[in-house]
C-alpha cells in the first residue's frame, strides 16, 4: 500500500509509516502537537489528502504533509480536550468538532476551512450519569441533505440540526417516551448512507448495548439487542466502507474489554457476518480507517493497542507486528508523509 498510516494515541500522540507499517516514527519536538499527547480522532482532509486534522488536548492541530509536522488550529477550543470531528461532504471548509471529558463537552463549527470558529448550541451539562464528565463521541453530516448533521453524546443524548448546527433538537428518549425511537443516551457513533435507487437513506446509531436503524430520516427506528445478536454487548462503532453500502461493526466484551469481534453487512444494517481475525485481539475494536482511495484497506484499533489490517473490505483481518499504546483513532491517506528526524 502507497500511502501513510496514523495511529491516534493516548498519551503518545500519533504515530505514522509511511512505508506499509515495516517501520514506524513518534512526532518529533518543536511542534505544537507534543509526541507524548493524548490524541482523540483523525480526519482526512477529503480535497486534500496531505492534510490530516487531530483532535486533542490541546484543541484542534493540523498536518499539511501527511502527518509529518503538525500545528494548533487558533480558535476557542484551544486547550479543551477535541474527541470528535466531521468534515463537511457538502463543503469541505465546514468542520465541526466536538469536545469532552476532562474539558466542558462542546461543539464548535468553522464555516472558512480553520480560520475562524464558533461556539454551536446546545449548552451541555457539566456532569451527567455513567461517565461523569461528559463526552461528545461522534459528529456526523448528512452526504444527502446540505445542512442535516447529528451528534452524539456519551451518557448525553442524540441530537440533529437542520443547519449546520446553528440549532439542534434532541431525540432520543425512555421506551415509554419513544416507543419506536432511539431508547438509550448513551451514543457512540452515528453513520448516514445517502439513499441509492430504491434504497431509501440509511441512518445508523450505536449505542452502549444496542444498534438503532432507521430507513424513515429518524422517524422510526429498529433495535437490535448486542449480546442477543451478536454474543457480546459493548457496541462501539460502526463504519462505512468508502463508496458503496458495506458497513464495519466494531463490538466487544467491555471497556476495554478483554476480546472483540469485526463484522460486515453488505446490505446497510440489516444482517451482518463476522470477520475473522489471524489472533485474538487484546480489547475491545476501538476505530477503523478507511479512505476512498482503496475501499478494501481497513486498519481496526483495539482499545489496548492491537492494529489490525484487512486487505479485503473487512473479511479477514492479520494483526500488525507493531503494537501501541491505547488506541484512540486509526486513519490512511494516500499521500505519503516524509518522516525526518524525530523519535
């Protein structure tokens, strides 16, 4: 694979290979990301695959060579700890970023590619139940509707804006209050699939213990039971394979956990096959990366530092000889970043 592999630590900052993960580097001093910092997520500059955002504790930082050299994002985040990030399909200049746990959860938009921010609504609580300090884990736009966007919250809720997040309405609820709705607050990931033909859009929730589809824009919403379905019930994420209707589902026995399981659907949620592993993972899957540039590369991180590679779309998974710290995000871009000096 041409390209250059992120992995997201925390408390080793990123580290990269730019040579198919044979050898691997730590950042290198002087920049304002240090080597040693807890790094939440990545994302992929869709337009510009040399540039690559992290969220971290230090806010926002930014690479414009793969990963090489990173500098802070100026804006009102700076110092507040970033777990989640979104870029919009619509306009690549949109970005809106999540905060959390040790720092006030908060969202924050910038409409002109990293110039300028600001504050979004609602006004989270400081505290809340199951993980004290609250967390915003996933940020997700509509790639059908211009201005759609959700997030969610750990132990906070599921909430969509028509906007861009200029305003945003809570949604989930108690089986009482929404029969057919999403009936957990505690939210880890939300994935949108556009509509295709005579496949209406597509609308994916995890949940702690459960996955949530609605096929009706969050109208209604079908539940799946975990550890009923799959055998094990801490649902962390699921993930569109660039490109087409496969889906990842990354699930396992706790947080970390001690054992995960990969699984596909080719058909948007609505059955899923497990993958199969070359050695048991160590932990709970914690990320995927993929890129458009290759659907069949998928790299899966466990929550204790496993990296694992599918070269076919996720059906089969071989663990990379290098391992990590605790994982916090995985991504690959194309380009190729030049690693010089440093650690």
């Amino acid at each position: 694979m041409e390209g250059t592999i992120l992995v997201a630590t925390a408390g080793q900052g990123v580290l990269r290979s730019n040579d198919d993960g044979v050898t691997w580097a730590r950042l290198g001093v002087g920049m304002d990301l240090e080597f040693d910092a807890v790094v939440r997520c990545l994302a992929v500059d869709p337009a510009r695959p040399e540039t690559v955002y992290a969220g971290a504790d230090i806010g926002v930082a930014r690479s414009d060579d793969a990963g090489a050299t990173w500098r802070r994002v100026d804006g009102p985040m700076n110092g507040m700890a970033v777990w989640s990030m979104a870029i919009d399909p619509h306009d690549p200049r949109c970005m809106i970023v999540g905060t959390g746990a040790p720092s006030r959860a908060a969202l924050f938009r910038t409409d002109d590619g990293g110039e300028t921010w600001h504050r979004l609504p609602p006004d989270i609580p400081e505290f809340c139940a199951g993980v004290n300090r609250p967390r915003i884990l996933t940020i997700a736009f509509d790639p059908a509707v211009p201005g759609a966007a959700w997030f969610g919250i750990e132990e906070g809720g599921l909430w969509r804006s028509d906007d861009r997040g200029d305003t945003w309405s809570r949604v989930d609820g108690t089986p009482k209050s929404t029969p057919d709705g999403v009936t957990n607050s505690d939210i880890h990931c939300v994935t949108i699939l556009e509509p295709d033909g005579d496949k209406p859009k597509t609308i994916i929730v995890a949940v702690v213990n459960a996955l949530f589809v609605s096929t009706d824009d969050g109208k209604t919403w079908t539940r799946t039971d975990s550890r009923a379905e799959f055998g094990v019930y801490y649902t962390r994420l699921v993930t569109r394979l660039p490109g087409g209707d496969e889906l990842l589902l990354g699930i396992g026995d706790a947080t970390p956990g001690t054992m995960t399981k990969i699984l596909v659907s080719t058909d948007r949620g609505a059955s899923w096959t497990e993958s199969a592993l070359d050695v048991p993972a160590n932990s709970t899957t914690w990320a995927f990366g993929v890129h458009p540039a290759d659907p069949s590369v998928v790299f899966a991180g466990t929550k204790y530092g496993h990296l694992f590679r599918s070269a076919d779309a996720g059906r089969t998974w071989t663990k990379e000889w290098r391992e990590f710290s605790e994982i916090t995000d995985v991504a690959w871009t194309p380009a190729v970043v030049q690693v010089e000096g440093g650690h």
